[in-house]
C-alpha cells in the first residue's frame, strides 16, 4: 500500500466521524423524526371460575374443601381429643420383661448394655456405676434371668449380682 492510499482513507474516517459526531450532539433529544411503529396488541381475558365450580374440580381431584371455621374448629376438636387420650395414657404403664442371659467372662457393663437394651434401665453406664457403689460388680451370677420395669434397681441388682 502506499502512504497516500491510507492517508486518504484515515482521512475519509475522520471527517464521516466528524460529521455523526456533529449531528449526535446538536440534535434535539426530545424530538423523534420516526413515528412510533402501531404494535398490535391482543388483550387476553382470563375467565375466573366461580367458587362452586373450584369447590367442585376440588372435590372430584380428591381434596377436601371445607369453610376456615369449619377447619378451625375440627382442629380444636383434634386438640382436646389427643389431650384426652394423652392424658389416658399416661395412666397406663407400659411394662417391659426381658429374659437377660449372662455368660462367664460378662461385666456390668455388658449386663447394663443388654438392660439397655430391652429398656429395663434408662442408662447403662449409670446402673454400672450403681452396680460398683454397691459393690457387687464381681458377684455376677452366670445364667439366664427374667427382669422387667416393674422391678426396682435394686431388685434388677439383686437378680443378676449375689451378695
């Protein structure tokens, strides 16, 4: 290429970019040559259902539909009738028995573990340190013994462990 060619090309460049500048930065913002383009718009119109035809499409997919008042008061009724029943329960006590078999070389530890267990004792780790306090912890009698939660500690003790 020679000088003269890009020059005059360089040259062109500016004075197109003069001239855009020019017409950029006098001309008035507010006012648009070209008209708006007419855009075509289609309104939508969303039928809503009426509240027995939602109640109905409700109830034949399965749901229950019922007034908030209604609801209000099946879940107080719900309420006093678990009260009731908890406090019915607490009445009775569940009983557990369990048939504990101990073997030679079993600690406290492993005899609180089974106790455990069968929910005879709340803690193994307490009723091995209650088996020590008492001092019987190598008295464990080999063999197979029937304990339940009726039973004290003492007595569970005095099943498993000889004086």
């Amino acid at each position: 290429m020679k000088f003269n060619v890009v020059s005059s090309f360089a040259a062109g460049i500016l004075l197109a970019s003069t001239i855009c500048g020019a017409v950029y930065f006098t001309e008035d913002p507010a006012v648009t040559k070209a008209a708006p383009k007419p855009t075509k718009s289609e309104q939508k119109t969303v039928v809503q259902p009426t509240e027995a035809e939602m109640k109905d499409k409700l109830l034949t997919a399965g749901y229950i539909v019922q007034p908030k008042a209604d609801y209000d008061k099946t879940i107080e009724a719900t309420k006093k009738a678990a009260s009731a029943a908890s406090a019915n329960n607490n009445s009775k006590k569940i009983v557990y028995r369990a048939v504990i078999s101990v073997t030679q070389g079993m600690t406290s530890i492993d005899v609180g573990r089974m106790l455990e267990k069968a929910k005879i004792v709340p803690d193994d780790f307490k009723f091995s340190r209650d088996v020590e306090k008492k001092g019987v912890e190598k008295n464990l009698r080999p063999g197979t013994f029937t304990v339940d939660t009726e039973m004290t500690y003492d007595q569970v003790i005095a099943t498993i462990f000889k004086k």
